[in-house]
C-alpha cells in the first residue's frame, strides 16, 4: 500500500473532486444509464461542505476524497459517509480501506452509526461490505447501506 495522507478540504479542492467524481462513477452512472457530463459534476458542487471533507493524497499529490457529514440520529450520534472517490489508478491497492478504516475508528470512538448509498452494482459495495456495512434498503439505482455503532 502506498503512502497516503488526509487533511482537511477547501474551496480550492472542489474542482478537482468534481472532476474524479465524473471519472469515478463514469462507468456505474452509464450502466445505470444516468450518466450525464454535467449534472455528475454539480450535483458534487451543489453538495461540497469543507468542514465535512477531506481530501486524500499520496506522496503529496492529490489522489481523492471522502466526506463524513453528520446526521441526525435517533439514538446517538450518527453520520452520512458520502463523496469518497478514488483515483482509479490507485483502487485496490488498499488505500481506500486505509482511509475508511481510519473514519471507521473515529466513529466507533464516539459510538457513531455510519450510513452511505452506493450505486446498484457498484464495485465498492464490496469495500463497505468487507468494513461491516449491511444493506438497509435499495431501489432500481442506490443500495443504502449502515454499520451499527461499535
């Protein structure tokens, strides 16, 4: 696994999130047939909360980015795992375990329950799977998915 790094998100950060993200989902949005140039992009724009955000490099290059937005919980604390995108040159080489093992931690220190949506067929319900993610619900387009708090 390569060396990687997290820090905090800024505004400066947005295009180049914008523009992975369209690379990334690419693939999954036209299988869906959902894929549109610019929406894939806006809708990321539309959503971008920097102090929710971070931006992951390798060897100090820009490589990704995740985001852990909290959310209202019914019975503790509770937060939406969302925008976690990485270069496709650097899938499977563990970098994106790395990163969700570490926000994983954070959560289960504060007894956080995780949710995120995955698109139907994407590869990386895998990745959440294998980090004990359980499918909540799912329609013709997302898979929703939790991990109860630790």
């Amino acid at each position: 696994m390569a060396d990687w790094d997290i820090r905090p998100a800024t505004t400066a950060d947005i295009e180049p999130v914008a523009e992975l993200r369209a690379v990334v989902m690419r693939a999954d949005l036209e299988r869906l047939g959902r894929y549109d140039e610019h929406r894939v992009r806006q809708r990321f724009r539309d959503a971008f909360e920097a102090a929710h955000t971070w931006v992951i490099e390798v060897g100090g290059e820009f490589a990704g980015c995740v985001a852990l937005r909290p959310a209202a919980g019914a019975h503790g604390p509770a937060h939406w795992l969302e925008h976690f995108y990485l270069d496709p040159r650097l899938q499977g080489t563990g970098i994106g375990s790395g990163v969700l093992r570490e926000l994983l931690e954070r959560c289960d220190s504060e007894g956080a329950l995780v949710r995120l949506n995955v698109l139907t067929g994407s590869p990386a319900r895998r990745l959440y799977e294998r980090h004990g993610f359980r499918v909540e619900s799912e329609d013709a387009v997302d898979v929703f998915m939790v991990r109860e708090r630790a």
